[in-house]
C-alpha cells in the first residue's frame, strides 16, 4: 500500500458522496475543471505541470484488497458500496494543457469527463497532484527568468514537504529549465542530470581544510566543486589556488567552487580575483543559501562573477506563495451546466477551451475563455490525452517538456517576465460563455 | 523502489562524500545533530515531530539492488564504494526529544552518534523528515491555542505538497492536539479519527439542494453534516430546518452544517439563529474555508457560535512560515568538537543536553543548553531511543504522544500562547559549552 497510488490517499468525503450518488444512480456523466482562482501576489503567470503523474493515477486508479478490508473493518460502508468499490476504475476523459503551458487564473488546466462516482473519486489526489508541481514550476520560472540564461539547480530536498514533494519538485523545477538536481532519486526516475559539491560537515570532518579539498577531488575527480566557506571564504580560496598545481599533477581540474554563506556578491568578486590571478580562471563559481529569484535577480544585475546558482527551499516549498487557490469544480452534470455561485467563489460553467493569440512580436496577447465546440482565432491550449481511461499517445519525455516551457517563456511579454507584478495578463470570456452562465443560473 | 525509503531519496553529495571517507578510512565516530537556527516571524516556539518516522528511516537503511545497479550504471562510483554500499546499516544511537516536546532554537531537537559514513548518509532524509513534521506540528499549535478548546480538523490534503506531505501533516497535526483528518489513508496508517462532510458539487450534481442533504443524510446516517453555502447559505439553513423533521422519521438526526464561504462569523450567527428557531439546538456549525490561526482567533474572541474548525492549505503548508531554518550539523568526529563558523551560521560543537526548569507556576521557566553530561537543575529534555541501530522501547503510541503535546501547552507561559510575537524565552547557553566551544575554535 504505497501513499502515492492507493485510493485511501484522499478525503473521506469523497468516498461517501460516492455511496450516495451509487445509492441513487447518479452515475451519468460529469465534466469537473482544475482550475486556479487567482495569482498569489507579485506573480504573473502560472506554469502548468503535472498532468503525467495525474494521467498515471487515473490509469492505475483502484482500490486494493488491502483498502477494501480496511474500509469494511470500520464498518462506515455497506457491502454494495465496498462491492462497487471493488470494481471502480477510471473510464473518463481527460482534456487538458500540455505540460510547459503559461495559463492564467480561471483557465481551465484540466478537465475530466466521467461518470459522477469516478470523476468525484479521483478529486483530492488530482488536486495535490496538480497544485503541487504547477506551483513549483510557476516558482521555478521566476527564478530561471531572474537568472537570465545562468543554470540552476535544485538543492532542496531536505526541506521539501516530504519526500513526493522532493521528487517532483525536481521534477517540476527541471521541466520548467531548471539544469538538474541534487536529488539522486529524481535523477533514478525521470532521468534528470543530477548535482553534487560537498557539506561543510565533510571540511569539520578533516583535520585540515586542505586535505578535506584533497579527499573529495580525488574521489570524485570529473566533478570538483569545493565549498570554501566553512571558516573563511577568502582563505579558503588561497587554499584552493595553492591546492591546483598539485591536483593538475593528479590530471585533476578544479571545476568550481561553491560559496554558502554571507554577503555572496561580495565574496564571488573577492573569490573570482584569487581564482583568477591563481591561474584558475576556468574554474567556475556556483553560489547557494537561501537563494530566492529576488536575490538571484540582484545578484545577476549586480554583476556579481557567480555562474550557477543552487536554488533550495525557497523554491521547492515555493515559499511566497507555497499553495494556488485552485479548484476542481463540477461544471456539467449529466448535460445540464452547473456553477457554483458561493461568495467570492463563483465559477464558470461547461466544458471550456481556452484560445491564445499572439501579437505581432510572436509575445501573448490575449486569452479568450469559450465554451467547448466554438472556435476562435488563436491556438487552443487544452487537448485531448486520455479517453475511456487510456492515454490518447505515449506522454511526452521531460526533454520535450522542457522545449514547450522553454518557448512559453519566450513569448512571454517583457512585462509578464518580470518579478514585480505587472498589469494582469488580458483572459476575455467569451459570449457564449457568457450565455451558458447564465442559463446555468436559471437551473438553479 | 519507494521514495520513502529507498536510499536514493538523498543529495548526491552525501554519496560522494560517503566515497571519499571510505577512501580515507574516516570511519570514526560521529555526532551531528539537529536543530533549528531561529524561529520564523510571530512564532514563539517549535513543538518537536517526525522522530517515528526517522527511527522506521534508520532501521530500515540499506541500498535496494534496484539502487545499486542504478548506481553502478551512472559509472560515478568505483566498485570500492558500491560494494561498501551493499553492505551498509544504520549502526548507530539516536538520542531524542519525544515528539510533542515544545523547543526553541539552537537546543538539539535529534542527535546522531554513528560511523561517519552512516551519520552522512542519512542526513537528507532524517532533515525532510523532522523539519517537515516539526513545522506542521508547532503550526497546528497555534491554532489549538487560538480555537481555545474548540475542535480542529485537517482538511488540507488536495493542497499539501504531495502524497507524504498531506500524510505526515495528518499526523503531525493529530499528535499536536487536532480531533482528526479527512484524510483517509492518514485513518488507515496512523489510527487518526476520520471526518468528511460533502462538496459543492454534491449539490451541484442533484437538481435541488434539498434532495441532496436527503441523499447524503440517508447514506450516512450517523455522521450527517450538510455543507450549505452552495448557493446562498440562509436560505440553505432553511431547508436545513424544513428537512429535518423527514429525517427524525427516518431515525436520521442532523448533526451538523458546514460554512465555507463569505463572513463565517455573520453567518454562523444567522445560521445559528434560524437552527435554534426551527428546533435544531443539537445542530453544530462547522466552519472551514481559508481559514488560519489568526482568522479562528478572530471568530472565536468575537464569540462566533462556531462549534468546530476545518483547516486546511494553511496549516498543512504552514503557509506563513513553509520550512524551518533547520541544520543538521556536525558537532564532534572522533572525539574532537566540531562547530562551523560560516557567517551567520555559527554552530554550538559537542554532544549537547537541553535542562528546562519550571517556575512556581508550573510554566516554562528557562531552557540551558549544555555538553552532555553535565547535569543542570530541571528536566534533561533528550533521552537515548536508540542503540547500535535498535530501538530501545516500542514507538509511543500517538495518543500518548497526543498527552505529551497537551502537557507541553499547558505549560507554555501565556506570552508564549499568544499568537503574537513575544519577548523570546530564555534559551541560556552553559559554561560548559561555552568552554567546548573555544577549545574547538582551537582545533581549527
């Protein structure tokens, strides 16, 4: 019974408005969006990610025998509920946005067609699912787009919100442009280049600081990167410049150094000048501790001689923002349109399609929110990838991802690119949504 | 290959550094321990989770075949390495504060005395474990201080950071002091009560909301919450009124009604009013909806008549404060005292106690922080739960764990209760230390 796959890893009341709609035959078909309310602050765009690990869950979604037994021990359930439990799969639809896609609030991301009890069955982990690496990929973007062409990478397992939240923020981080991971696991299972430098417990651990350079270079000769400011940042430097002739007799090169703490700017320079006139303008400079897009963002315009940049916590638990107001909403119900009209919640009914036109500068220039079926000029971002519980075509490799987010980001215009909050992004609803809105409202 | 175990979910350095001290034979003893540097903003103290789950982590570390041929395929490591890999256990000891201990910064919330190795390689997953539930325990507390007595359930599974995530937040906040979770796999591992009420779309999906409460009353009858802000929340509590006499016939009484949008506070007065008129005395409010330790402090000092509390992405994110600034730090390798001097992040070296005292009162009084064997009046606040890999005593269970956490908050002092920032307890470093730490200032 793993966490990740069983249909336990959800909130109880799924399971019981699934036993009422089964106790009253509502098992016609439902059309439920994912969707996000609004922009955390300071943000302009969303990026969505996660659709793979939703497709794989509806493939796989049932419930164990393990599940079941544990279900009728407690007694809540009556036997014909357990039974139907039993043979439940996902038979639905799914349309959504390719995995890479810049959206913007009340875009449907996700849409699944399925009869009542399943599309209702499925909520809670396609929500954590999606909510989880969209939101890691939108922060990640922040950080790539601050970084201006500087690689970045993950470091921030250790402060994940447990261990899925390690993986597939590597995962998220990467897709959006990230260069890897220090996350061997994330490496093992999506195939992400992984990173690696050293802790300052391996410097505390050696007598001298010297031979603790020594040590890992030897060890790991094709990837040395020494952390230098376990005491003295400057010092330790010198240590390295004195160090190289020696390695380079070993035919072992200094790729970089890592600096951790203090003012980083400030040392990189210091650093970069004892490299340099030590003969070691090849080696590069990698900098980390608590790094966020506003301080790679200073650091970049600064000017500061860093060339990498290891992005953790701050991005991993997207720590401004570390949840999307989002939403999965029923928005059909056995052909008749349904919204909810709940204060500050209400949503917009049927199944939709999103039309995107770019401006002449190959930039976003609007959005149009429609209903399903009319066309408008623009390129439509939702499509079809699973029908009757099958995936439509083979998912596509991270790599292919990662071109699609790295030409989203492209066409994003200068102001979108920004980190400070820029004039919301135009999302227009379409008439015939507008219409349809209103004739859900008189159903109710 | 379960990302929770396997011995891959780790920073690949910790791999590389693991090499390189087999290489040199740095296979003495070594203590690291964790802690946390400073409190986040308007927090006043930590309240120590995740030792469970760390303690299952060390007794179950090994690296799987699937883990090894991985490796072995990457070509990064000599066979040396791989072969000390397969064989490689958790020997060592672990002292501990109990999960449910309130603590401060800088006092040593785990300690690790293993091989170097072994002390190394497990430190990513033991800091995504503690720093994980710590967070969300010591963020559950401010709302048990702020719901005054009132209960609290978690409903913040779709927006935790994955599937660990939503699970250990479950029980992080039960050990805390929450009445439950709507997390059902979080009721099937952990033994936490189960709660579920319905969803919008429940409504949605029937024709009118009166049929929907009969559907859902009727499917369960003993644990009858109706959600009634679908559409307009008076009028829903109307309904409420005017169903209830069809379902006493049934046998069904009402237990309950859910808010989840608009002013809670003005609701819940409505609400309650039109309850109390129409003879459901006995009906509770729940209330749920974005809610946090400051909006439940509000609704509750305002005298909202509010019974129970659903909380959710806020505390299961800890949304104000998403990770901790936690370490785990090298404090001592083979009998020498270690502390890093970076900037900023200076360490205390050695083996360390935490002594808290109580004042007359029975409150907290003042913590000190000192070298293992020095004995300080008060409670020494870590104890050995692990010897040479084992544990010494069967897990506490969580009810026990759940008592230990209600001591704890009776004992805080009233300012440090307050959701406010306060003036810091006193957290005193001892002579002892004070002494350690220039003789290691000497080693370097």
């Amino acid at each position: 019974m793993t966490p990740s796959t069983t249909s336990l890893l959800t909130d109880l009341y799924e399971l019981t408005m699934t036993q009422a709609y089964l106790a009253h035959n509502m098992t016609g078909e439902a059309v439920f969006e994912f969707f996000v309310r609004k922009l955390p602050t300071r943000r302009n765009f969303f990026m969505a990610a996660g659709l793979e690990q939703v497709l794989s869950f509806l493939e796989q979604f049932h419930f164990s025998e393990g599940d079941l037994a544990w279900l009728e021990e407690r007694g809540r359930f009556p036997p014909e509920t357990l039974i139907a439990f039993r043979a439940m799969r996902f038979t639905g639809d799914v349309h959504a946005m390719p995995e890479g896609t810049v959206c913007f609030p009340h875009e449907p991301i996700l849409r699944i067609t399925a009869p009542l009890p399943q599309a209702q069955l499925v909520e809670t982990r396609v929500m954590n699912l999606l909510n989880f690496q969209t939101m890691v990929a939108s922060k990640a973007c922040r950080c790539i787009l601050a970084a201006s062409g500087k690689p970045l990478i993950d470091f921030g397992l250790r402060r994940s919100h447990g261990a899925e939240a390690g993986l597939l923020a590597a995962r998220a981080s990467y897709l959006a442009g990230f260069a890897g991971t220090s996350n061997v696991l994330a490496g093992a299972q999506f195939a992400i280049p992984t990173y690696g430098t050293m802790a300052h417990s391996f410097v505390q651990a050696h007598r001298d600081e010297t031979t603790a350079f020594l040590h890992i270079a030897q060890s790991q000769p094709h990837h040395v990167v020494l952390l230098i400011d376990t005491y003295d940042t400057e010092a330790a430097a010198e240590r390295v410049v004195m160090l190289a002739p020696e390695l380079k007799r070993q035919g072992i090169a200094i790729h970089g150094v890592r600096l951790d703490s203090g003012d980083l700017g400030a040392h990189a320079r210091k650093v970069r000048h004892i490299l340099d006139r030590g003969g070691l303008e090849e080696t590069t400079i990698l900098a980390s501790g608590n790094l966020d897009e506003e301080r790679i963002e200073a650091l970049v315009t600064s000017g500061a001689p860093i060339d990498r940049f290891a992005v953790g916590t701050a991005m991993t638990t997207s720590a401004d923002a570390p949840y999307l107001d989002c939403a999965y909403k029923l928005q059909e119900y056995a052909g008749r349109p349904c919204r909810k009209r709940s204060e500050g919640k209400a949503t917009w009914p049927g199944r939709k399609q999103v039309y995107r036109r770019l401006g002449p500068d190959g930039r976003l220039a609007q959005d149009t929110i429609t209903v399903e079926g009319d066309t408008l000029p623009g390129r439509p971002l939702l499509r079809q990838v699973m029908e009757g519980g099958r995936r439509l075509a083979p998912s596509p490799s991270i790599l292919e991802i990662r071109d699609r987010a790295r030409l989203a980001l492209s066409e994003l215009p200068d102001t979108l690119g920004q980190l400070d909050q820029a004039e919301p992004y135009e999302v227009r609803i379409s008439g015939a949504l507008e219409r349809l809105a209103q004739q859900a409202d008189r159903y109710t």
